[in-house]
C-alpha cells in the first residue's frame, strides 16, 4: 500500500494514501517476514445503504439515452458496479454490453452518485460499434433496470433492498436545449420565494446542480439551494438572503446537456457530412430577468 511512515513515540506509525478498506485483512511484512495482520472491523452499529433515486427520473426517455444516475444514501463500494446491474428488454431479453466498463468508474467525491455511460461508440451512428451491434437502447420498447441488494456500502452493510427503474424509449433527441425559451418565473423582491425555471425538457441531472449559477445587477453570485423537479424539468433556486429589486442574469455553462448528451453548443451526435455552418461555441449562456 502507497503511503508514509513516521516516528512517534519509538514506534513507527503508517497513513496510507488511500483509506483501510472495512473487512479487508492487511498483513504488516518486514522484507518477507509478516509481523502482525490487522483486519478493520465492521461498524455493526451502522445504517444499511438504500437507493434514493435513479436519474433520469422520468419513465420516458430517447433510444440515444446517455447517462443514467445513481444516488445512494451512503458511500458504496467501488469498481464492481457493473456486476450488481442488469438491464431487461421488455421483460424477456437479458442485454449485455449496456453500460461502459469503466475503471475507475465514475462516483463522485463522497461515493454516494454513480454516473453509468451507455456505450457512445454504439450511439453515435457510422461509428464500429454501432454499425456492429446497434444503439444499446431501441425507439418504442420497454426497459427495465434492476439493481441486486447484494451491492454493499463502504461500511459493510448491503442495500436494504433490490430496486428496479422502468422505462420507455421514444425516438432520438438530437437538437441542443435552447435556454432562450426557457420560461422564468420571478420572486417577488423583500423575500426569500424561490427562483423558478421552466427548462421545457428534462436535462442532466449532474449537470443542472453544477452549471448554472446566477449573479445579481452588481454580477457578483448569489448564494443559495438548488431543487430540481417534475422529472428534472424544472430548476428551483431558493436564496439565502431576500432578493433585492434589480436585473439578474442565469449564467449557463455551454456543457450542460440534455438526456442525450446534447450540450447548448452542438448535438453528440453531429453528422459530420454536413455542410451546415458551424457555430463559434460558447463557453457561457446568459439569460436574463427582473426582480421587481
């Protein structure tokens, strides 16, 4: 194990880089001699892990599908994902090869959200994998996702439970959201009234809670939550202070996508023959409002 030793109190004291893994057995060598071994114990005390939700949430979504979010209540084991995951097709077909194999796979930094990518090389047409196999995912069929409770958190413990996330799938989405129409309803000023935005279709979940943020008249950022609702169609601000009469702007990266992977610049999938002309991209997105 990577990590470093100090001295302290005649006595060598080790702090690894990466955190004792609970239930695991380590063996202290010298050269090849083992000294000692040492086995982190379970906290028996400790909550089993449970599924909080699965984004997107909505039980509609476009064949060219790109991510799929997992939310847990506790940091989960990693690298093994894949292993607790089947995806069924109409209740009878078993698919295989849904999901990337990822390594490391992608957890955020409290190990409590999974981001799972199907496979792009089999969503972007014209490439191999999707002249060999296909797009994982197929217009007007029934998917299943079921997750085993045998999927266990960092503390030892296994989900409380299986969980299954149903879905239908509609034709391909490859236009990039337009946040000019999106549809902005304003608090009133001298309160703390949340900041409403209609985005007109559901977008990543991920990327909402991290790509917009909003400045005042002064353009300095104004501080608060952020809620996301009616299938990740709607984005909540609620401020920590009382809005103040005045302009606002929302300042939207260029990196926020939709379900698909389309980004406010171009579509994932772009046809590459096409002679269209191609847009400058745009870091940022503005999108103003009054606070009267």
């Amino acid at each position: 194990m990577l990590g470093k030793f100090t001295d302290e109190n005649n006595s060598k004291k080790f702090e690894p880089i990466v955190p004792l893994t609970l239930g695991l057995r380590y063996e202290v060598l010298l050269d090849t001699i083992v000294l000692a071994e040492i086995e982190v114990p379970f906290d028996e005390t400790a909550l089993s892990p449970k599924i909080l939700n699965v984004y997107p949430t909505q039980d509609t979504v476009p064949e060219n599908l790109l991510k799929i979010f997992i939310h847990f209540s506790q940091p989960m084991v990693e690298g093994r994902s894949l292993k607790y995951l089947t995806v069924l097709k109409n209740n009878r077909d078993t698919l295989k090869g849904t999901f990337l194999d990822l390594q490391p796979e992608l957890w955020n930094q409290e190990s409590t959200l999974l981001t799972l990518w199907l496979d792009p090389g089999r969503i972007k047409r014209d490439l191999i994998p999707n002249k060999e196999l296909g797009t994982p995912l197929n217009a007007n069929e029934y998917y299943t996702l079921y997750i085993s409770s045998d999927w266990t958190g960092k503390n030892g413990k296994s989900l409380t439970r299986s969980f299954s996330k149903s879905f239908v799938t509609t034709l391909r989405d490859d236009r990039s959201p337009q946040p000019d129409q999106w549809i902005i309803t304003p608090p009133p000023s001298g309160t703390k009234q949340a900041l409403e935005v209609n985005l007109k279709e559901s977008l990543d979940y991920s990327l909402l809670n991290d790509a917009i943020r909003l400045v005042n008249y002064q353009g300095n950022s104004v501080t608060g939550i952020i809620n996301l609702r009616l299938e990740e169609t709607k984005f909540i601000f609620t401020p920590n202070d009382s809005w103040k009469a005045g302009t606002y702007t929302l300042l939207i990266e260029g990196r926020l996508e939709d379900l698909a992977g389309n980004n406010l610049n171009r579509p994932f999938d772009k046809d590459l023959k096409s002679r269209e002309k191609q847009k400058e991209p745009r870091e940022i997105f503005e999108v103003r409002f009054n606070i009267q």
